[in-house]
C-alpha cells in the first residue's frame, strides 16, 4: 500500500487489488463496527455507513459477494460483531467507464515478462475516476499492454499493485497477468515491499530520526482530507519512521519509510507534527510557515512554490522480492528536475542566511 488518491463510493477510485480467479477486484472502502455497536444486519450497517449508496447497489454487492469480513463473504442477514472489520469490494464493470488506451509516454524503469515499474510523474492521476477518465496511468498502461492477451479482455484493468497521489512522483509496481497481479497485492498487503520516500518539509527538526505513530483516517470536517486520530478513536493504525537528510534552516528534506500505507500518510504524519510538506495545499504546505516574512523572503518562498506547485514528495526508492521467482529486486528513480532545483535554492539561500 502506499499514500492513497481520493477514494469513492461508485469504486471508480478504489485501490487494493484483490482476486478470485481471474477477476480483479478492488477494495474501496473498509468500515469498523465500532464496540459499542449493537447486532445490527450488515445490509443495514452499510446502508447507514455508505452515504449515496442505494438499497439496490448495497444488496446487488452482498449477492456478488463483495462484501467480507476475514475474507468470507456474508450475506444479507449477517449480524455484525463489534471490531469486525466489513470491506466492501467492487468490479470494475464495462458499463461503468468506456476507459480507452492512450498513447500517453511512460518512463519504464524495469520490466520482464510478468511485471513492469514505471516511474509517475507529478500531476498524472493513477486510476480514473472523480472526473479523471482520461490520462491516467491507466490509460497509459491499457495502451502500452495493448498486445497483452489479458488486457485485450474487456473491462480488464492493469493490475496496479498500490498507488502514490496525482501530484507525487516515483515508483509504482504494474502486474501483467492475473497472477502476478494476485501475489503482488499480497505482497503489498503483507508489508513485504519497502517503499522510500522523499520529502521537502517546513521547519526544522530537533533529532536526525523519528517515527510517527498515530491513526489516519478521514477528516470528519473535511472529507478531502485525512487526519491523524493519536489516541485511535477513528482511522487505521499508520507508522511513518523519518530520517533527516538535509537542513536548510527553514525547511528539511527527509526521507520517509512507510510501515503502513494509509491515504495521504506521510502528508497527513508530517502536518500533524508540525512540518507539512513545502507545496502541500490540502495540509496548509503551500503558506509560509517558516521565516522572517520580508518582502524578499517572501518572495523567494513564492517562486519556489511557482517552481514545485505541488506537494514536494518522491517515492523514489522501492525493494521487493520478485513476485514469482522471489529474487531480492531494488530500484531507484531519480527525482524530478523541478524538485532537484527547488533543493538547490533552499540550499543557496540556507547558505546565504544562516540562522544566527
């Protein structure tokens, strides 16, 4: 798993792949029965979890068998437990989106005859969805497979074994057969893939490494972002462990080890500690949260945002065994020039302005 896009309630978002055969689910959502929860049917519990989910589509996804708990699916009448943990899956149907391959170019770090790592760039969007139904990762991969028997199928999906947001760049894994597809979702599931990150973050840091510890989950103010919940009332279990690689007095670089792979986890993790990502919008990164507000300062601060208009993260480095002859793999992918330049400046104008 990794840091995670938007997710959606009409599964055009969703993420983790999951398998049966040779049909490619993905988990969009996950919902924990909360202790105090009396014996409710589990038809009812999604009706009142799943805002804008009709009675027919709820009942259609039991009768698929799309919605488990443990990994059995339940029916209709199923009374849940309290700390059961109910995942709602979803196909990705023909009649949902008509998604067409593009000829869209892809930076292919690795590739052999099952699997394939490209390297995203910042802004392209991984899955379709939420009004993005044209070039995507997605749409890119569906052309380059285009020969592939399997994704000649239609309505089959490149099996995509995790996801970064729109506007980080780095490393992704791809399967290209059903399954690859299958043991690499595993494989992320299980935390046997370690993936680096590099961050651009405000402020500086008292250690040279930490780890921060605190449940993610979605924002109850603000449903397009997630929070970070310390004494794990809401949200998922979520470990980031961070090393300080640079200080550039009013920013660090730092790079970032994923335990878990929660959505937005580094970017929701280092806000909550008080040091968003430079660039970070949705987490407040985007301001000047560090410095003496001068004219120049503070027009330095805005040409570095106008150079890296987005969230400054790089997943850069990733380590897996091979998902079929089990071979130690590692690759790397270089950052992307906007960000080496925008370390560059820091790195001027901390040398420039030393903090006396």
């Amino acid at each position: 798993m990794t840091e995670r896009e938007e997710d959606g309630i009409d599964g055009l978002d969703g993420d983790e792949l999951f398998t049966r055969g040779e049909e490619a689910r993905y988990l969009f959502r996950e919902i924990t029965v909360d202790e105090g929860q009396r014996a409710l049917r589990v038809d009812k519990l999604l009706a009142s979890k799943l805002e804008g989910a009709s009675r027919s589509f709820i009942q259609k996804a039991l009768e698929d068998g799309l919605v488990t708990v443990s990994g059995k699916t339940l029916k209709p009448s199923y009374r849940v437990k309290p700390g059961e943990v109910i995942s709602i899956f979803q196909t990705y149907a023909p009649q949902c989106v008509k998604l067409l391959p593009e000829a869209i170019p892809l930076d292919v770090v690795y590739e052999d005859e099952c699997m394939m790592v490209v390297n995203k760039p910042a802004g392209m969007v991984v899955h379709p969805g939420h009004g993005h139904f044209s070039g995507t990762l997605v749409n890119a991969l569906l052309y380059y497979f285009r020969d592939l028997p399997l994704f000649q199928q239609e309505g089959m999906r490149p099996g995509l074994a995790h996801r970064i947001d729109k506007d980080t760049s780095g490393l992704l894994v791809v399967g290209k057969t059903a399954e690859v597809m299958a043991r690499l979702g595993c494989m992320f599931q299980q935390h046997v893939a370690y993936r680096w990150y590099e961050a651009l973050v405000w402020g500086r840091f008292d250690a040279d490494e930490g780890t921060i510890v605190g449940n993610v989950g979605r924002d109850p103010a603000n449903r397009q972002r997630m929070k970070v919940f310390p004494d794990g009332s809401a949200g998922k279990e979520a470990v980031t462990h961070w090393h300080l690689e640079q200080d550039f007095t009013f920013v660090s670089l730092v790079s970032c080890v994923l335990e878990t792979g929660r959505m937005h986890q580094i970017r929701a993790h280092m806000a909550h500690v008080g040091h968003p990502i430079f660039g970070d919008e949705r987490y407040g990164g985007h301001q000047v949260l560090r410095g003496v507000q001068t004219g120049e300062y503070m027009q330095f601060v805005g040409e570095c945002l106008s150079l890296c208009p987005h969230q400054a993260l790089h997943a850069g480095r990733l380590e897996m065994p091979h998902p079929l002859t089990g071979e130690p793999m590692r690759f790397l992918a270089p950052r992307p020039s906007n960000f080496n330049e925008l370390l560059q400046r820091w790195a001027l104008h901390s040398e420039n302005h030393p903090r006396t």
